[in-house]
C-alpha cells in the first residue's frame, strides 16, 4: 500500500472532499510501514475496506419556520464501519455540513472508537441546519423532521446517535422523543440523553474532562504540573466548557474561548464564577461570547482565533482546521509545550509538522477528546442493564479509559529519540483493532 495511490484514487472516485482526504491521508502515513508487514491484508483489499464508508443515508428534511415558511435542509448519516460493534458517533447540525466533513468525522470516529476499548462502530451524521437565531419550536420541529429521515436505519444494536456541533441535550432529547412514538419502543437508541430518561451521569462533561486526563497523562510523561499552567482554549460550547471547569479544579488557569465571531482573552484568568456566566450565556441565553468581554471589561478581538495569546497549553475545542501552519507557529514561538484537541481534527497537517518538528506534547482529538464517546458508551451498558451509576463511578472508568489511550499511544507511538508520537500511536493502535476484527469476519 502506498499512501500517495490510495489518495489519488480516493480524489478520483469522490471528488470534492478534500476533510476526508486529509483525515484519510494523517492515518495511512502513520500506518503504512505496519500495513507493508502484513501480505494478508493486501490481499483481503483492506484498505479500501476501511476507507470506505460501510453505508451513507442521505435524505431531504422538510419543516415548517415560525412563520409559516416551508424550509428544507439535508440530512445525512455516514456508517463508516461496524467490525467493533453497532455504528456510533455524534450528530452535526450547523451550516456548514457536508459529506465531506461527515466521511472525515465518521472514519475518525472509527480509530478514535477503537481506542476506547468498548465494543462500539464509527459513524457520523447531520444537517446543513443552522440553530443559530431559530426558537426552541423551531428546533424542535427540526428535530423531529430529520428523524423521520433516520429512525429506520438507527437503533441500539445498529447505530446509536449522539451530540456535536449544535446537538445538545435539547436536541438529543426531541430526537430521542421522535424515535420514541416512530418505533413505540423505549430503547438506548441516542446517547447523551436526560438523566431522568436513560441518560448516564457525566455524559455532558466527558469529552472536556476526558481531554484534561489525556493532556494530565502527556505532561506526566515530562514531569510537568498542570497546575498554575496558562490555557488558550478555543469554542464556547459543550466541550470547551467543560474542559475549563476540569482545568478549574486541577489548578490551572484557562484565559481564552472563542465563537465564530471571535475570542476573549481574560488574562485574569475564566474563573468558576465566570465560567458559570459563560454556560449561561451560551446554553440558556444562546448568546455571543463578545458579551463575556462587556461583562468582565477583557479584551474581545473580532473574526480572530486565540492562538497568538501567551499561555503554556492550547486546548483547541471548537471546531477542524482552527489551527493552520501560521497559528502553531505562533504557539511555538509563544513557549506553548502541550496542544491536547478537544475538538475534531483541529489542526492542520502542516500546523501538526510543526508541533512534531519542535517535540511539542500534542494529542490528536481522536485520543485526546475520546472521553465523550466513551461515556457514551457507557450510557449503552447502564442502558443495556437497566441500572445507573453514580458520577463517581463514571468519573473512574472515565479516568481509566483515558490513561489506557494514552498507554497505547506510547506504546505503538515511541520513537527511538524517545520522542511519542501520539498520532503514530493513537493511529496504529485503533488500527490494529480494527483490522484484526475485520479480517476474522472474513470478506464483507
Ligand atoms: N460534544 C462531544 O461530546 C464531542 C465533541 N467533539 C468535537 O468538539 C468540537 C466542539 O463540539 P461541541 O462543543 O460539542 O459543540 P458545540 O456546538 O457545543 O460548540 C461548538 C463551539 O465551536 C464554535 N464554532 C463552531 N464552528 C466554528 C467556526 N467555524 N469557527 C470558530 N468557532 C466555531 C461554536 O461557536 C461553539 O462555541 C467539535 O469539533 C466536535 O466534533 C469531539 C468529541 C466529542
Ligand atoms: O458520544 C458519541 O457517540 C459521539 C461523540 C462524538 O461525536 C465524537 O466523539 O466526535
């Protein structure tokens, strides 16, 4: 297999998709030396096998405005691979979504899977649908609309949605509701779910706290404290908010968070009382992150990214490709030593060269952010059982988890100058998975 080929003709048969080339093309370069070493997976074709999408659904979505006004979206689900268990993965609503951006987010959702340890598939899904400025009728009218384009092909033992971009526990909830009277059963068919209704403590929190263990285990491995470290984190929403209450309690101080629309640095530091006006702002009042800055007198840089803000870490939690070559060498030349992704596929290839290049500690989002879909796994088996666990007993397996990933980074990702390549290692272990599950089921 050479990596280059297999790029080439991916471009051919599906031209225009240049999120899903680059997430392709990170994990075959890392990849392809271990490959080489096994014929027989030459032979069963398993490249294409794993590159390709088991299945993509794609479906118009009709709803009606609060006006009146018939408006239309599309609606898709990528079920990437389901050799580990059924397909799962989160649910994208934001404008703009594309097959693109889903293939990526379904065949990192695959390796990343894989690294948990549960028996869970990769898959993605989503609508070009905007919450932004819409009334809770509206999206709940949405909701229901886009379910009716996916009830069938979902289920707990085929394909268990979750949250993303723009999907809550508001919008869980209204799909969880319309599957619910579409199939007349009460099943764990979405996770993230309310707690009085089958949803696992510590779900809304995982991804950020999880990513906070994962960046913990990194600097353990150079003798680092997290405390009294400075933090650029970037998004507002689920997983940068969370990822700030986590680094609260462990001593450190996150000093930025962004939207679309811009950053604020607060070189005071986001403290808890802010914090908690921030989830205010964004969950209840859905407003703008330039009202931090009115509110606390910090500085609001408009259409900017906080990368060029003196700090040790970046935590990057908003959304793929925020970090480009500029950017992280700006972080480098700032005296950052840690970039753990919260968010997907954040950086760039060439921003990743440079974090390598100067043996930055840097986690891909599909190590680094797996606690989010692990305690998504989690819900499955509380589901499953019919019980609930404590927040603490989440929390351990949580933490457990995390450091598992991380000991399989180093394990597949080591270099010989003792440097750990944490893509390399998170790549090989999720693929070994992977493929020895796909190669005992035979030719599918
Ligand atoms: N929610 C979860 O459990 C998990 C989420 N992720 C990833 O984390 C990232 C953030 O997701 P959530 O916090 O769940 O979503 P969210 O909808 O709660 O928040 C997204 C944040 O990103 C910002 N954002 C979106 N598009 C942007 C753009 N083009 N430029 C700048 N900012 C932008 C939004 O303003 C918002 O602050 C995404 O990459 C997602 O795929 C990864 C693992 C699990
Ligand atoms: O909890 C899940 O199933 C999905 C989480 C997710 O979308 C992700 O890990 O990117």
């Amino acid at each position: 297999m050479k990596t280059s080929a297999v790029i080439d003709q991916l471009k051919r048969r599906f031209p225009n998709e240049p999120e899903y080339y680059q997430a392709v093309q990170e994990v075959l370069e890392s990849i392809e030396d271990v490959y080489n070493e096994h014929p027989e997976f030459e032979k069963a074709n398993l490249i294409e096998r794993l590159v390709i999408p088991d299945k993509i659904h794609s479906f118009r979505v009709t709803w009606v405005d609060d006006k009146g006004n018939v408006q239309t979206n599309m609606g898709y689900r990528v079920q990437h691979n389901n050799a580990i268990g059924p397909y799962k993965g989160g649910i994208r609503f934001h404008a703009s979504v594309n097959l693109s951006i889903l293939k990526f987010l379904a065949f990192e959702q695959t390796f990343k899977n894989a690294l948990t340890t549960l028996p869970m598939g990769g898959a993605k899904g989503g609508s070009d649908f905007s919450p932004r400025g819409k009334s809770d009728a509206e999206i709940m009218r949405f909701c229901q609309a886009f379910v009716e384009g996916l009830w069938r092909v979902i289920g707990p033992n085929m394909d268990v949605p979750a949250g993303d971009i723009g999907v809550g526990g508001r919008e869980v909830a209204y799909m969880f509701g319309k599957y619910k009277k579409l199939t007349g059963e009460f099943t764990g068919a979405f996770t993230g779910k309310g707690i009085e209704f089958g949803g696992s403590l510590l779900r809304p929190e995982a991804t950020g706290y999880g990513n906070v263990y994962f960046l913990n285990e990194m600097l353990k491995t150079r003798n680092i404290a997290l405390k009294g470290k400075k933090c650029l984190v970037s998004g507002s929403g689920n997983v940068a908010q969370y990822t700030c209450e986590k680094l609260l309690q462990m001593g450190a101080i996150p000093v930025t968070l962004s939207d679309s629309d811009g950053y604020i640095y607060d070189p005071d530091g986001i403290d808890e009382e802010k914090l908690k006006y921030v989830m205010e702002l964004k969950n209840i009042y859905r407003g703008r992150i330039r009202e931090y800055a009115e509110e606390y007198g910090c500085k609001y840089v408009a259409g900017g990214r906080p990368w060029g803000e003196k700090a040790d870490i970046a935590l990057p939690s908003a959304t793929q490709n925020e970090i480009d070559k500029e950017d992280a060498e700006k972080l480098v030349a700032n005296g950052i030593f840690a970039v753990s992704e919260g968010a997907n596929m954040p950086s760039t290839p060439e921003a990743i060269e440079v974090f390598q290049k100067n043996k930055i500690l840097y986690a891909p989002g599909k190590a680094a952010n797996a606690g989010g879909v692990s305690v998504s796994g989690l819900e499955m088996t509380q589901n499953s059982e019919r019980i609930s666990w404590t927040a603490e007993q989440v929390d351990e397996k949580l933490k457990w988890i995390m450091r598992n990933i991380h000991e399989n980074c180093v394990k597949y990702g080591t270099e010989n100058d003792g440097y750990i390549n944490y893509v390399k290692g998170a790549n090989i272990a999720g693929f070994m998975k992977i493929t020895k599950a796909m190669m005992a089921q035979g030719i599918l």
